[in-house]
C-alpha cells in the first residue's frame, strides 16, 4: 500500500446514496475506501482497455473480411479466364487426340505444383524447426 502514498491523487464527488453504498461496500469487502476506489478506478480501466482491443480486433476482422472478398473475387475472375482458354485451345485441337492430350497436360501440371509445394513445404518445416530451436 506504500506504493500509492506517493503517487498522484484523485478526488471525487458523490452523491449521498451512492457515498453510503460506496462506504457499506467498502466494509462488506474489507478494505480501506481509497483501496475500494483505487480497485473500481483500475477495473473500470481495464474494461476499456480491452474495449479499445476489441476495437482493434473488429477492425481487422474487417479487414481480414474485405481482402478475403477481394481474393474471392481474383480466383473467380482467374477460373474464368482458364476455363476460357481451355474450351478455346480444346475446341480447336483435333478431335481424335484432344481427350488425350489434356489429359496429358493436366498430369504434368499437377506434378509441377506437387514439386513446387513440396520444395515450399520444406523450406518452411526448416524454418519452424530452426525458430523453434532458437527459442528453447
């Protein structure tokens, strides 16, 4: 308690019924009335400070919201532009090999992205373990 004998002071007004509230709550819980105050000055602080965190969270919820729409958006917006190409080369190519030849071009692709998946997917298990190392 020596700790707030030096520290700045707070004054305050109240009204008669909320004095002798504040006075039986005091007694009910055991403490000083300046520890009382002192308690419900720094709960109510806390409460806004997590208020303005949830703020803060809300924010970037909708942020988060916002560029998810907008990745939504490209992918769709990408898909169409495949699938276009694809029906444009597809109704060119020759009828007999065509079936075949996406077929070929599909498996080829695939592999290719499990390669670079792969090369991507050990370059970041390498870099948790040495973060990780670093920390224990």
């Amino acid at each position: 308690m020596d700790k707030f004998r030096e520290g700045p002071r707070v004054e305050t007004r109240l009204t008669p019924k909320d004095y002798i509230q504040f006075v039986k709550e005091a007694e009910r819980r055991g403490l000083s009335k300046s520890q009382l105050a002192r308690d419900a000055i720094c709960s109510h602080l806390d409460r806004l400070r997590v208020g303005e965190s949830d703020e803060k969270d809300s924010k970037l919820i909708l942020e988060v919201r916002k560029s998810t729409e907008r990745l939504a958006s490209l992918l769709a917006r990408i898909a169409i532009d495949v699938g276009t190409i694809l029906n444009l080369m597809y109704s060119r190519m020759g009828k007999e090999t065509r079936d075949q030849d996406i077929s070929m071009a599909e498996g080829r692709a695939i592999k290719r992205m499990r390669r670079k998946l792969e090369g991507e997917e050990n370059k970041l298990k390498e870099a948790l373990k040495k973060e990780m190392g670093s920390k224990g």
